[in-house]
C-alpha cells in the first residue's frame, strides 16, 4: 500500500507567500514535484474573494 498523500491543503499568507509576497524556489519545487506525482494541491484561504 502506497504511503503517498493523495493531495497537499495548505494555506497562502505566511505559510507558501511570504510577508513580502514572494515564493521560495524550494517551495515551487515541492509543489512541481508534488504535481508531477500526481498529488492534488489545494490553496486554503481566509483571504476574501
């Protein structure tokens, strides 16, 4: 049986953007890899619409 998560949830501010509203490259490779595994990558926000 397969350990892998079926999809990543996180959420925007302070956590994937930082305070200065960049992206780590580190952050960007986990994801590309994450997709490319086909892991699904949820954005989680209180930010209003």
């Amino acid at each position: 049986m397969s350990k892998r998560p079926k999809l990543i949830a996180t959420d925007l501010d302070g956590t994937i953007v930082r305070h200065d509203g960049s992206i780590s490259a580190r952050t960007v490779e986990a994801f590309t890899k994450a997709h490319e595994l086909g892991i699904h990558i949820f954005f989680v926000t209180g930010r209003p619409p």
